[in-house]
C-alpha cells in the first residue's frame, strides 16, 4: 500500500509539473502575441517554430501559412543569401536594425527595420529569432513631406506648413531675452552655424525661423527635421537622400540637405541623432558635399546648418551624446533661450497676448483675469515653458463662460498646486543651490569687470573651476556684452 501510495504521489506531481509547464508556454505564446512588432523564429534547420500575429498581417499571410514550414518554403521569393534568418543560422553572428522593403502577398510595400539574433543553448546553435518594427507608415509620411518640399523648392518659396515667424513674434519685456535677440539680428547678418539650446517649450524654433527670415537666404527654402521622430536609418536617408537600388524598393530621392540647397536646414534635437550619423554630418558641413545613400555621385550643396538642443551642448558633450567635433563645428556662435520660470515678469505680457489671440479664434469676449489667478500663474514653476502657457490659456479660455478668468477655468494639475504659494516657496535643494552659486558667481564677475583671474581669487576657488561653472551655468549669456579677460 505504501509503495501504491507514493506512485500516485509521483504521478500526481509528475501531472503538476506538466500542468505548468502547458501554462507557462502558453503565457509566453500568448506575451509574444501581444507584443505590436513581428516576431519570427526557427529552429537550426530552418523550420518556423514561432510566428506570431502581426508578422502575419504584415506578409499578408495566415499563421497556420508559415509555422512549420521551412522559411524557403514559406517565403519563395527568398534565397539562402537574402534571408536573414538562414543569413544568422549559417553566420552565427546578429543582423542589428537592418532596414528592408519587400511586397507582401497582397501586393503592398512594407518597410521594416529588422534584428536577427542567432539562439544558443550553450555553445550550441538551436535556432534564430527575427523581429521587425514596422515603419511603413513613417517612411511613406516621409516620403511624402521630401516631395512637397521638392515641389515647394522647385517654385522657389520658403511657404511651409503653420506659421512662419520673425522676430517681433518673440514678446518679452525680459532684459536678458531681449539681448539674445539682439543676439539673432547679428545671427541673421552671417552664414555661420548657429546652436539654439533651452529647455523644451521655450520657442526655439521661433528664434531660429526668425534668423533665418532676416538673413540673405530669407526668401530661400526653409526647411525643419527633429532628429528624434525617426530611427537612424531613416532619417539618414532622409537627410542625405537615396539612389536607385541602395536598398530593396529604394529610388532615386533628394534629401533635406539637397532640397534646402540655398537656404536654411534646421535641425532640432541634435542631442538625439546618433553618433555615427553625426559624423556624417561633421563632413557635409565641412566640406558642402552629399551623397545620396548607394550612390557614387557626389552634390555640393550650399545650405546653412541652424541646430538646436535641449539641453546644454558641454553637458551633452560629457554625457558622450554630442560628438565634441561636431559641437565646436557648430559652437560658432550659441543662443540661450532661458526658461520662463527666470523671466516671471514674461507671464502677465504673455497671458494677455494669448488671452486676445484665443478670443479671435473662439470668439470670446474674455478681457479679465482673476487675482488669485494671476497670482498662481506668476508663482507656478512652468515645466514647459511658454508652450505650457499657452495650453494653459487655450484650455482657460475654452472653459470659460463670462469675461473673467476664474481658478476653476484653469486646468486641474494647475489647480491642484498651492493656489496661495508665496513667490518665495522652498525650490528643491539642488535648484536653490545652483541658482545661489550663479548669482555669487555673477557679483565676482560684475565686481572685478569680467576678470576671470580676479573673480576666482575672491571666491577662493581655481580659475579653471570658475570658468567651468561660467559654462555650466551658461553666465557669459546672462552677463552679455561683457568680455572675460582670463590673466
């Protein structure tokens, strides 16, 4: 009996574990499922073992088509040299974010960036797994906007889509503001490269529209890219264009630096573009040459480069995001656009310019704000800057219903702050610290006249710590107009 018993007690847990083992795989089937990129895997002679949903709909193709087949069998059109699958299996060694165009079985170009990694238990080879993002959507939108701005160069107008601004958009009563515009007149007189940096929502592409409206090249192309919209691939194709035959499904295209060909590239969030295509930029910029991807041509072009970051380029630079070449190439002349929480006296012009503007668009007849409101617009930090302003005011004015603006019309992470927060509220530690060693640090400078020697001794710290936290706190934009004399 007692032998009788511990068999049933094996078999059961035997069952168990089989029980678990059934489940676990299907909640891994049922993750892969899920995931919104296709993936597709084999076995170490080819045979599909896992195909999931969406890889199916991409290929036009039903799962119970693919799983189980040989990949050769599946997809005819490929051979051992073109897939990448059986490329992995025979190499061992990964295929990272290679892109393909290929025509699925229902007659549609798909674009796809695509990762091929071999599997291994061990030092054994049992398989390999690809996974493919589609950017079918964003290539075609690309393509696209290259094609109306060819069109729009071939008439030679600098029209684009939404506004086109100049320097008297850019309000402020801020002294500090209004020397960096002062700043973008002389800008707007060379052919430099100019770096436009602040945070996010401060209008730098304002200032950068506005140099560009000044200048020579005025009535030439302008054209706008945000390095971080698009995966490396893409946007180096986008730049720099195509040829024929470069890749699977690839035409002969012009990019932005052809299509701008007299005028001004503007490229933002230079921070986000990868290293390796900054290099390639470093030579277009010093040489005025491009070539298209897959081609043996080379095209002078004649383009000022305008960029812009979020962040500050040295601290970009130490962070390793910023190739230093590329940021001394480009350093030729710098525009800090400082964040509205250090222009508060910019919020009241601000609030009623968009005030006046969002009743003309909604035909509102709004003329007043409440104190208390005006108050906590005054007090408030404005993580986005002047772009969260004017949310902020749309959102207001649609909520309103008389011709004053109430707290309870402004929007409800605003309204949750300490309404009765006095201007001078604890600020985090770091914050309140930085901006004390950059207001001692700007008294040193005042009082020795700009004498970095003189200022370091008086604060007793080395001259090439002062001059770094000069560039760390950005000081020679504040204190414009003065030169440093280093002794």
């Amino acid at each position: 009996m007692g032998k009788g018993l511990i068999t049933v007690v094996e078999w059961a847990a035997r069952k168990e574990v089989v029980e678990m083992t059934v489940q676990t795989q299907e909640m891994i089937m049922a993750i892969l499922n899920s995931i919104d990129e296709a993936i597709h895997a084999v076995d170490h002679s080819g045979i599909t073992v896992f195909y999931n949903e969406v890889a199916a709909g991409l290929d036009g193709l039903a799962v119970a088509d693919v799983l189980g087949k040989h990949v050769l069998k599946a997809f005819p059109s490929l051979t051992e040299e073109t897939s990448t699958l059986l490329q992995v299996l025979r190499t061992r060694r990964p295929i990272v974010r290679k892109a393909q165009r290929y025509q699925n079985l229902n007659g549609l170009y798909i674009d796809t960036i695509n990762t091929t990694i071999p599997i291994m238990i061990g030092r054994e080879l049992v398989g390999a797994v690809e996974i493919a993002k589609n950017y079918s959507t964003v290539k075609h939108l690309s393509e696209r906007l290259l094609e109306l701005q060819a069109q729009i160069s071939q008439k030679g107008t600098t029209k684009k889509r939404g506004r086109s601004y100049v320097l008297e958009d850019i309000l402020t009563n801020d002294p500090v503001l209004l020397e960096v515009k002062r700043y973008a007149e002389k800008a707007a007189a060379i052919p430099s490269p100019v770096l436009v940096y602040g945070e996010t929502g401060t209008g730098k592409e304002l200032f950068v529209q506005a140099i560009h409206h000044l200048s020579l090249r005025g009535r030439q192309p302008f054209i706008a890219q945000n390095c971080a919209a698009l995966p490396e691939s893409l946007l180096e194709s986008l730049l720099f264009g195509t040829a024929k035959g470069s890749y699977t499904g690839a035409v002969d295209r012009p990019g932005l630096f052809e299509l701008a060909d007299g005028g001004t590239l503007f490229l933002d969030e230079l921070n986000s573009m990868p290293l390796e295509l900054q290099a390639k930029l470093l030579r277009v910029l010093e040489d005025g040459i491009v070539r298209r991807i897959g081609d043996q041509r080379t095209r002078m072009v004649d383009v000022r480069v305008i960029t812009a970051m979020n962040e500050a380029p040295l601290d970009c630079v130490s962070k390793g995001m910023l190739r230093p070449d590329l940021y001394y190439r480009l350093n030729v002349l710098s525009l800090y656009i400082p964040p509205l929480r250090e222009r508060r006296d910019d919020i009241v012009l601000l609030t009623d310019h968009f005030m006046e503007l969002f009743n003309r668009q909604l035909q509102k007849q709004v003329h007043m704000v409440e104190a208390n409101v005006r108050k906590l617009l005054h007090d408030y930090n404005w993580p986005g800057n002047v772009r969260e302003l004017r949310h902020t005011i749309e959102h207001a004015m649609i909520m309103a219903d008389g011709p004053v603006l109430l707290i309870e019309h402004l929007p409800l992470p605003l309204r949750q702050q300490n309404t009765y927060t006095p201007s001078a509220a604890l600020q985090p530690l770091r914050i309140a610290l930085q901006e004390t060693e950059r207001r001692i640090i700007q008294d040193a400078l005042l009082q020795t006249g700009g004498n970095v020697q003189q200022a370091a001794a008086i604060l007793d710290i080395p001259r090439q710590t002062l001059q770094y936290k000069i560039q760390k706190h950005h000081i020679h934009e504040h204190l414009s107009g003065r030169k440093y004399i280093e002794t």
